[in-house]
C-alpha cells in the first residue's frame, strides 16, 4: 500500500497517558504526561519531557524526584483533566478526588488510585527545544496487591491500563502474544507409556 511522504512530526503512538506527581505530601501537584518511557535495564533508567514554563517543572528540578503513575479506564477523566488544567490555577487532587500516598524512597507523593506507581530521580536534564528532558533512575515501584497472582507474578494485563495516541484515549485490549513468543517451540505433548497388552485367557485357549 502506498504511502505519503509528511515532514518529521511526534506521530508516535501508542503513548503512556501517565500521571505525573510531584510537590510534597503537604502541597502535592499532578500533571499528565504521555512522553516517558523505558530507556534501560540496569540502572532501570526512564524519562520525562516536561516544558520548562509548566507548573510543575520547577517543583521537579528543584527536587530531583517525581513519580510516574500508569493509569486506567476508571482515570481517563482526571488524566484529561490534568493535562488541560495548571496546578496554579486549581487543586487538582481535590478537583479530580485523587489521593496523594506516601512513597517509600523519594519525598512527593504516588496516586493511591494508580495500579503501578514508579520511584524516580533525577540524573540530567536536557534541553532539547520546546521541552527539557529529564532522565532519572527509577529508584522503586509500587505494585497493588489487586495485580498480583497467587505466585506473585504481575498480572498488569488486569489493570484496564489506559493508552494515548494522536490526541485519543484507548483502553489496552486483547492480548495478541507473549514476549518471544514467535521464536518459542512448540511443546511436544508426552504420550505416556504404552498400555501393556492383556494376558491371554487361558481357560478360553484350554481345550
């Protein structure tokens, strides 16, 4: 299928439509941010790029610490909100009934609302044009116990986690495979071992 050739531009998607906070338990601030992501495995290594006249950019450089919070269905509204809304202009924790929750390693709080919460400081910053990148070690992670499986292992397929692509709101839907799963081999099914054959009956054979 042909396809149109456009000048360089963000359409990437999908994005995390990730909650941000930042502040202090005592004057918490949230703001949504769809560009973060995963950038290493040891340090776990993310990032955020943030405009620097935002709100909220000065409560994290000063600090070094912010909190990327995964979202669900049941957030698409308050992810809405606060990306649209300036913590200058209103509380929007009281605004969007979140509640701010004590972290264990950085000093401004998660959302309790959040399914998965991640830790982060701040390691260098970038400016990069329109906005300044910051990259940051995820320093913990907060998982619901609701998410967890009788082994431990983290179903986050459970979580209804919340997408963004190009200006829409998605819920995540079927899973289609598993990591590796087209290089994975077939398991062979065992036939077990042979019935052994019944002894023959030596009154019918007797004459």
């Amino acid at each position: 299928m042909p396809k149109q050739s456009w000048k360089g531009s963000t359409l990437l998607g999908p994005l995390p439509a990730a909650l941000i906070t930042c502040g202090s338990m005592e004057k918490p601030n949230v703001l949504t941010i769809a560009w973060t992501g995963i950038i290493n495995t040891h340090p776990p290594m993310t990032y955020i790029s943030i405009r620097p006249e935002r709100y909220s950019y000065p409560m994290i450089t000063q600090s070094g610490e912010f909190v990327i919070n995964l979202t669900t269905k049941q957030l698409v509204k308050a992810v809405d909100f606060c990306g649209v809304r300036s913590g200058k202009d209103v509380d929007k924790f009281e605004v969007c009934k979140l509640t701010p929750e004590p972290c264990s390693k950085v000093s401004c709080p998660m959302l309790a609302e959040s399914p998965l919460s991640l830790e982060c400081k701040v390691v260098k910053e970038l400016p990069l044009g329109t906005h300044n990148m910051l990259l940051a070690e995820i320093v913990a992670v907060n998982v619901d116990e609701k998410l967890l499986a009788a082994d431990g292992k983290l179903r986050l397929d459970k979580a209804d986690l919340l997408a963004f692509a190009h200006g829409e709101y998605y819920e995540l839907g079927q899973r289609l495979g598993s990591f590796g799963y087209s290089v994975k081999k077939p398991v062979k099914k065992s036939r077990g071992k042979a019935k052994p054959k019944s002894a023959p009956d030596k009154r019918r054979n007797s004459k």
